[in-house]
C-alpha cells in the first residue's frame, strides 16, 4: 500500500508542477552515487523553478516501468505534465543545466 501512495504522490509531483526533473537511481548504482551530489545541487539552486524528485527503481520497479526506464541513473524531464526530454547515464552539470534550462 505504502508503494502505491508513494507512486501517487510522484504522479502529483508531475502533475501539479509545471517543470519536473525525476532522477531515477538506485543504491548500489555507481553512476548514480556520482550524479548525485550534482543533483542535490540542483535541486537546491532551482528549486523556485524545478521540482526534481529522486525515484529509487529498486523500491518503485512498477513506477520505473511506466516510464520505461531500462538503464540508470535516467533523468526524464516534464513541462507540464508531459515527459519532454529524457538522458540516461551520467551527465555534466553543464549539461544537466543546459536541459533544465529548456523546461522554464
């Protein structure tokens, strides 16, 4: 039950914010660790502008799955409710900025 509020609540996060960053990750993803300081960054910086909502595949597989994430860490991108942008595997602040940019 925990699981399905908790999907819910990402599903309003989209829904109910006009620029929405969600970090799907995992733990034991290496990757992942590494991006994570640059999006807690972020995340901090934007947060006027962007939501950005991190999403642990492991505890949230059926969330992952509506998204079609295969691969982590993947970073999909909403304006408005609907995915505009999506990158899988890490990426540079720069870049990281440069598609939050194009959101606002």
């Amino acid at each position: 039950m925990e699981n399905q509020l908790e999907q819910i609540n990402f599903t309003n996060v989209i829904e109910n914010n006009s620029n929405v960053l969600l970090d799907f990750y995992a733990d034991w993803c290496g990757p992942c660790q590494t991006l994570l300081p640059t999006i807690n960054k972020l995340a901090d910086e934007l947060k006027d502008n962007v939501t950005i909502k991190k999403v642990n595949v492991d505890e949230y597989p059926e969330f992952a799955a509506k998204f079609n994430v295969r691969s982590i860490p993947t970073l999909i991108f909403f304006k408005d409710g609907e995915p505009t942008d999506r990158h899988t595997g890490l990426i540079t602040e720069s870049n990281l900025r440069s598609k939050i940019d194009r959101l606002k």
